[in-house]
C-alpha cells in the first residue's frame, strides 16, 4: 500500500513498549507500529467517507492499547485495534481566529487535573483548556512547539522559553495577599533580614496555627520549580529559617533540594544547554543525565557531579572515566604512547575501570597496537587473554596466561592454538613453553591418548614412547 500511495504524514510516538511510529498514506489509512525495535505493523479500521487527509490527528496510549484520535471537519474519530467510532466532545472551544492553526499540542502536569491544548497560529499562542477562559501570548517571532512531560517548549531563532502551568506551591506563595503558610515564613524571613519586628509577628501567626513545617515544606518544593538561582535561593533561606523554629525537622529534603538545584542549574548553563525542569529531572534520574553529559562530551561536568552528590565510583566517576578514555582512542592525531599514557594517567587503577574494554575499542578502531599497550595495564589475565586471542596474538596470550598461573586460562589458550596452527607450528610453538607443553600431555593423556603419541615422537622422547606402548598394549 506504501508503495502504491506514499506515505502522506508520520508520527512518532512512545509507549511502555518503546518507541513507535504511525503512518498515514496515500489513501488515508493508518498504520502504525509500537516499538520499531521489534517491528510489527498494524493497519488501523477505515474512516468512513474519508476522501481527504483528516485536519488534525494524534497517537494516544492507554492501558497498553496505542489508538489514534483524528478530526474530520467538525467530527472526531477515535481509531483502535478493531473499530472506528465517533468521540463525544468533552468541552468546545471557539478560538475565533479563522485560519486553522500551525501546531497543536499537549500541555499538562503529571498529577495534575488540569487539561490543555496550546495552538500556534504565525506570531500567535493560545491556550484552551477545561475552563471556558482563554489564554492568549503574543510571539516575536515564527516558532516551533515541542510537547514535554510538563509542558510545552517554544523554540524560535533567536529564544527558547517554557510554557507550564505553575505548580501548586508556588501559587501557593506568590499569589497576591496570599496567607498560606509559606507565603507568610518567606515575609517572614524578609522582614527578619530587615531587623523589623513584623517576623516575629508573621511567625506567631504560623506557629499559631501550627502550620510551620507546612511552611517550610512548601519553600523547599516551590523553590525546585524556580529557574532563577535569587529566587530558589530567597525560599531556600525561608525554609532554613523555619527550620530553626522546630523541633527535630527531618533535614534530608532540604539537603536534597540544594543538591538537585545545583545540579539543575550547573546543567541550564548556557555553556552546556540542558534547560530541564525540576520534575523533568526526577523523572530521567541522575544515572540517565549523567549518560547525555557523557555523550556530549562534557566529562568534566559529568564527574563533578558524581563527587558532588557523592555516587559510588562503579555508578559515577569510573563510568564516565571509561567512556573518556573509549573516546580519547580514537583520536588519530596522537600516537599510540600518548594515548596509553594519557589514559593511565587519568585512571591509575581506579576502581570498576577495565582496560580490556578500552582496549577492545581501541581494536574496533583499527588501532591493534595502541590495544596491546593499553591490556600491559589490565591487572585481571582473565580480560586480557579472551582480547589478545581476537587479536590473533596467540603467542602473547599463551604468556600471559602461563604468567597468570590460571591453568583453565592455559588450556583455552592451547585449544585456540590447537585449532588455529596447523600440527608441525603447533608442536614448535609448545615447545618453547614447558608449563603450557606439560598440560598440554595431561589433556591429551586422558583426552587424545594418539596426539600424546606423536609429542613423544616429535621429542624422541622413547622413554615415554616405551611407557606409552606397554599402556597401550593392556588396553
């Protein structure tokens, strides 16, 4: 069908599967795939008397079944695995403006009861949610929406702002003449700096009403949703304020608050672009933002936040320190001996670290040599070995793992040689090396009597040659 009629739009989508993507062809049927790892396409039913393509449609997903919304003329479908059907309206908007709009997107919380769906006309936004109020934001200039988990970007040439809908705390505070409990300990605070005696009046009226660790439970999690570092850090100083005036306050969500912003707004630096949320932030987990640091680069930053917030080394800094040095090997510009020196330098024996890995990309990399300098600093034969063989350096594997003393690591070197070099090559490379020719008889003894045969011969060695007969003879 692709073939025939073209693919007209495609969308892609995730899901607890993974990521997947609907298409819309030529005549107007979807199709659509829910995890493009494993790919499997599904036509969706037909919409009946569609002769266009539909002026709007989404992927949606719920309870593990993927379907698509479209908007046909004033009607709306909801398309599944077996049927199509008409959707009921849940609230109508009139936006008034007679050209359809641009881009329409999702804008929402988690959590959050709140629905809404912003439009982009040309210099124009609006906001239409459950209510009958609308919202409406002038732009400077053509920009491009881009739905997040808690919002909704506006990129454009020259800006990149963050269209959300405030969080309940800090509504909370910083509503005009609010008396919420934080509202009241954050002039609180203010006037205390000031040395007026109205903090003393703004704390009774909290402690009165025994809302204090209300109070500074709130500054703390309205102080996660602030962009700007005065004003996280004039709630932050509310908060520690508060504090002081309980009892026996558990410290540990400050603490982290201060962490987690520090982090944020080491991240939303110009200098290395990351503009996350806090709630985006807790929902990617430091593990995976450490992994997009790593993969832009920025392995500085990424290991001064792992000794910040103290991670283990095998999760934080060894991590980062190995993906450096897999980086730093294929940099052509550098000999092989400063990159093996420069990459023990940086990571002595640190913990979790394993050369082999390294060095193994280094081989991909089609740099052998630089490999071979880089295993000389792996302390485990064990991870050598297996490389050095992949390598075709079999008379150096077969060293290291005689200097191992690893008789099982011996014999995988010996049974890879076996198969690898013909007889004549295989008999002259043992000799050279008695403990691993000395095992090499005692698989053979009681594995491969015949081959044992021809070593005594290969040593005319008729002593053994004698034993090996009169054996024989009994059997």
């Amino acid at each position: 069908e692709v073939l025939q009629n073209h693919v007209l739009e495609a969308k892609v989508f995730h899901t607890e599967y993974g990521t997947g993507v609907a298409i819309l062809t030529g005549a107007y049927r979807f199709s659509l795939a829910t995890n493009i790892d494993d790919l499997k396409l599904r036509r969706m039913p037909e919409v009946p008397g569609l002769q266009k393509p539909p002026s709007c449609w989404a992927v949606l997903s719920q309870d593990r079944v993927t379907i698509v919304l479209l908007a046909v003329g004033q009607d709306l479908y909801l398309l599944d695995n077996t049927s199509c059907s008409v959707v009921e309206k849940l609230c109508e908007f009139n936006s008034s403006i007679r050209s359809p709009p641009k881009q329409m997107v999702w804008c929402m919380r988690p959590q959050s009861r709140q629905r809404a769906v912003v439009m982009a006309w040309d210099r124009q936004l609006m906001v239409a949610g459950n209510s009958t109020e609308e919202c409406r934001f002038v732009l400077d200039e053509d920009s491009y929406l881009v739905p997040e988990l808690d919002g909704v970007r506006i990129l454009s040439r020259t800006s990149h702002e963050y269209l959300h809908e405030i969080p309940e705390a800090s509504q909370e505070i910083f509503k005009i003449a609010s008396m919420a409990p934080g509202a009241l300990l954050l002039e609180a605070q203010k006037e205390y700096e000031k040395e007026s005696q109205k903090a003393d009046e703004y704390l009774r009226e909290i402690k009165d009403q025994k809302l204090l660790p209300e109070a500074v439970s709130q500054c703390i999690e309205a102080a996660g949703y602030e962009h700007e570092p005065d004003t996280q850090k004039s709630l932050l100083r509310a908060a520690s304020f508060g504090k002081c005036f309980i009892d026996k306050f558990p410290p540990e969500s400050f603490v982290r608050m201060c962490q987690d912003l520090r982090v944020l707004n080491a991240i939303r630096d110009y200098q290395i672009g990351i503009p996350l949320t806090f709630t985006q932030y807790k929902r990617l987990t430091i593990e995976v933002l450490l992994d997009r640091l790593v993969l832009r680069r920025l392995y500085p930053l990424a290991i001064r936040i792992c000794k910040y917030l103290r991670l283990s080394e095998i999760q934080g800094v060894s991590r980062i320190l190995a993906h450096w040095a897999c980086y730093k090997v294929q940099q052509k510009d550098k000999s092989d001996e400063e990159v093996a020196h420069a990459i023990n330098q940086k990571l002595g024996d640190t913990p979790g670290i394993s050369y082999s890995e390294i060095a193994a990309r280094a081989y991909d990399c089609g740099r052998t040599e630089l490999a071979i300098k880089l295993l000389e600093y792996e302390p485990r034969s064990g991870e050598q070995v297996p490389l050095l063989l992949k390598m075709k350096r079999s008379k150096l594997a077969l060293s290291k793992a005689i200097e191992s003393g690893d008789t099982d690591l011996v014999y995988t070197v010996v049974l890879h040689l076996k198969n690898e070099l013909n007889r004549g090559t295989f008999f002259m490379t043992l000799q050279n090396q008695p403990v691993a020719l000395s095992l090499y008889r005692q698989f053979c003894k009681h594995q491969e009597r015949e081959t044992l045969k021809d070593l005594y011969n290969q040593d005319d060695n008729h002593q053994e040659l004698g034993n090996f007969h009169v054996h024989s003879s009994y059997s």
